[in-house]
C-alpha cells in the first residue's frame, strides 16, 4: 500500500537539540511502515536520525519544516528524492550531498523494496563555530541561505569512500553510552564533516544529477563488524566469526579486507585501539581496567600494542 502525498511529517517536532548530554529518542516520521528503523541521537547544535525500511512500494509523503536547517544525508539503499518548489534533489544509493533546507513544505518520494538513509541535521550556529577557522568554506557554506531555495553544497552527488563508510559504520555501531557516547559522536560528526569539505571542491547548485552508485560494504560485513564492537573485551576467533557470518572462514577473511581494506585481526585492533584512546581521555576508570574492557589480561601487554599502534604510551594522554 503506497502512502498518500496528504501524509504530513512535521520537521520541526523531529528536531531537538540539547544544550547539554546526548538524548536518544523513538523517531516517529509518520509516512513509515510500522516495520521501519527510526532512531535519533539528539546533541548540541546537530542531531542523527538513522531510518531503514523495506516497502513494496514507492513511499510519498509532505515534509513541512517550520525551521531552516542543513541536512549532511546519506543514501545507504533505495532512492531519495526531495522537492522544494521548483527545485529537487535525488539521491541514489552509495551517494550523499549537503544540502540547505529553508522553512517550507516538501514532497518526499523514497523508492526500493528496501530504503535506508542517514540523516545529520545541523543548525547554523554549529556549523559557523566548527568552521571559524574555514573562512571559505563557512562563506560558501552559509551562503546557501541567501537564496532561501532548496540548495545543495555540491554540484553533483558524491559517492561514499571508504573512509565515509568507516566513519558511518563507527557512529551506527558505537558500543559507549552516556558522555562518552556523546563525545564520541560530536568528535566523529565533526571529523566526517571536516573531511567532506576539505575532500569536495565547493561548486553549488540547486539541482543535482544522478550516478551509478559505488558497492558499499555488505550488511553482513557490517554485522561482523557489530559482533567485534561487542566483544572486545574477550578472545574471538575466526571460526566464531564465520558461525555467526553464516559463511566459511576463507569467505569471511577475504570478503571482510574487500569491505573494510584490512585483515579482521587489524580491524579489531584499530578499534579497540580506539575505544581504549576515548576511555583514557575521559580519565574515567585506570589503565589496567582499560586493558581489561579492551581485551588484554595483561595491562603491560596493553600498553605495549597502545604504544605500537599510537607511538606514545597510555599514560602520556592528558
């Protein structure tokens, strides 16, 4: 059953930033089937809104946004387009643009039997604060606004990397909770958008064409990857991985440095690397705990692959 183009989502009740903490809320959009994803991590000055949906048909619907806002979207499966008077935009998947959205009603048509996107909203005043040291990029950026139309900070869609997919994928996957869920998400928001603009030269326009998206990395790979997030603090084994792939372990190694580009072995380093670098930064618990929570019994063991991995010790983080 399609949706109607009568159906009404109100942007405005859907943003919310907070001056301080990190809330996570339910997202209803209304033009869903009940069996959709909605998720939404609400900080200061930007919030993500992560939607996955399966559909047998095309989805039609009315945006009415009572604020102007910058939306960073991401079009992981399916087809997104959005039109705003007489300007559009469409997003296919594997590609993504900034794009400005004034106050306004907007039709939504989203394709596919499966449909997922990844939405970062930002107001004005995160973006001018992040990019004070960017003076070109902040005047081409917000110079969007100027003519209070739909407009897109890129010419053409972009295709994903694969640093935007790893990026992506540690902000979908994000194992931490409370202040050190939402530094974490800030530093990562702040590095992903940084990256985008320095990476793109600025060329805007209103309309943006359509490209033959890139392969992304395979749901599985992504839930392997969720499965290691999981379980740093413990022994995994690459036969304990492929049971839980549902694939054998010749096609788990090579299919996980396809998607990742490196071994499994070196994926889970780097990320308890990481979160073991988050946990020391936040002074919240000691060394040896750390080495415990990242999987190293032994904190002097810990601390030697911390050294190989960053060049400096643990205890040199301030």
């Amino acid at each position: 059953m399609s949706i109607s183009k009568k159906t009404v989502f109100k942007g405005s009740k859907a943003i919310g930033f907070i001056p301080n903490g990190i809330e996570e809320v339910a997202v209803d959009l209304g033009y869903l089937p009940k069996t959709g994803l909605q998720r939404e991590f609400r900080l200061n000055g930007f919030t993500l809104v992560e939607v996955d949906y399966s559909s047998k048909e095309a989805l039609n619907a009315v945006l009415e946004q009572e604020s102007p806002y910058y939306k960073l979207i991401f079009q992981l499966e399916g087809l997104n387009t959005i039109q705003y008077k007489n300007n559009s935009i469409t997003l296919a998947q594997g590609y993504y643009n900034l794009t400005y959205f004034p106050k306004g009603n907007y039709l939504l048509k989203q394709e596919g039997p499966k449909v997922s996107h990844y939405v970062i909203t930002f107001s004005t005043t995160f973006l001018e604060k992040i990019l004070t040291t960017q003076d070109g990029l902040a005047l081409n950026l917000l110079a969007l606004q100027s003519t209070n139309q739909l407009n897109c900070f890129w010419k053409e869609n972009k295709p994903f990397t694969t640093t935007i997919c790893t990026l992506l994928n540690q902000m979908k996957t994000i194992p931490l909770e409370g202040s050190l869920k939402k530094s974490f998400l800030e530093a990562k928001v702040i590095e992903l958008l940084l990256h985008l603009l320095q990476n793109n030269p600025y060329k805007q326009v209103a309309q943006t064409t359509l490209a033959k998206p890139p392969q992304l990395v395979p749901p599985v790979m992504h839930k392997v990857e969720q499965y290691l997030l999981y379980n740093l603090h413990r022994t995994i084994t690459i036969a304990e991985l492929a049971v839980f792939a549902g694939i054998n372990t010749s096609k788990l190694k090579s299919e996980f440095k396809i998607a990742f580009g490196q071994t499994i072995f070196k994926h889970l380093t780097r990320l308890r690397m990481e979160k073991a670098k988050y946990l020391l930064k936040n002074k919240e618990t000691s060394i040896a705990l750390i080495s415990n929570q990242v999987g190293y019994k032994n904190p002097q063991h810990f601390t030697a692959a911390f050294k190989r991995y960053y060049g400096y010790l643990p205890s040199d983080i301030h």
